[in-house]
C-alpha cells in the first residue's frame, strides 16, 4: 500500500466518525417542527385560513372510480359543433377538470358539465382529420376511440 492509499485509509473512518458522534443529529424528535420542511418553509401554517364552513364546502372527489369514455356523438363533426362524450365515472363538477382533443394540442375546449356521465364539447377549430378526446377527471384521465374532425 502506498503512502497515499495508507492515508486514505485513516482518514475516511476518521471523518465519518467525527460526523456521526460531533454532528448534530439529522432525525427530528417525533412532532417536531423542522424548519424549511414542508409549509414551515414559508412561514405559514398548514390549516391557516380553514375553518368548518370551508372544509365543510371542499369537495370529495372519489380517486378510485377511473373515468371511462363508452361514446362519443356523432363520431364526426365539424369545427364549432357540439359533440356529446357518454361514458362512466366522470364524478362531479367540482371534480371534473376538462376537456382535449389530441389534434387541437394545449387549446382550452369549451363544454359543458352535464352529469356524471355526459359532457358536452365544442369541437376546436383545427385541421380535418382524426383526432382522439380526453377527459380529465377526479379518478384520472379516459380517451375515446378515434374521432373524426370534418372539414368546414
């Protein structure tokens, strides 16, 4: 072993004691308020601001039902009319988070919360051409088959 290996060989388990005894301990007491860690970060509390009526208000989405589209009505349309997404597991509309058609990318589409299992969409000005549907809701996302966008 040379000179240099030798010293490496004492210094490491020396520095990794010298840490675990000298430093301060990494684990907080159970309950304890660590600072910088979660909303202690910003000085703020995390019930701040919460009282009956508004946890009273929050809604319940139910995570464990996942959305399913069955249909869509028509299964073509054209831009700026109304299509009609049937299926399952669409929860409330506190709960419901929107709408997309895959040709129309990041666009925000209009419809409308009918039920827990019907929506209704505009569908995007875009090109003609297929193009899927998807819902967002409180138990996930769902696609439709594929759909077809007319032309004007």
């Amino acid at each position: 072993m040379n000179p240099r290996q030798r010293l490496l060989f004492i210094v490491l388990p020396c520095s990794l004691m010298l840490t675990l005894f000298l430093a301060p301990s990494a684990h907080a007491e159970e309950g304890a308020i660590v600072d910088g860690a979660g909303f202690t970060l910003y000085d703020v509390k995390s019930i701040q601001g919460s009282d009956e009526n508004t946890i009273a208000k929050d809604p319940v989405c139910d995570r464990s039902k996942q959305p399913k589209i069955l249909t869509v009505e028509p299964d073509e349309a054209k831009p700026g009319e109304k299509v009609a997404i049937k299926g399952e597991n669409f929860g409330t509309q506190e709960c419901f988070h929107g709408v997309a058609f895959s040709a129309a990318g990041h666009a925000k589409i209009a419809y409308a919360f009918v039920n827990e299992t019907t929506i209704e969409a505009t569908v995007p000005d875009v090109r003609p051409g297929m193009s899927f549907i998807d819902i967002v809701a409180g138990g996930g996302n769902a696609r439709s088959k594929a759909f077809l966008i007319q032309a004007k």
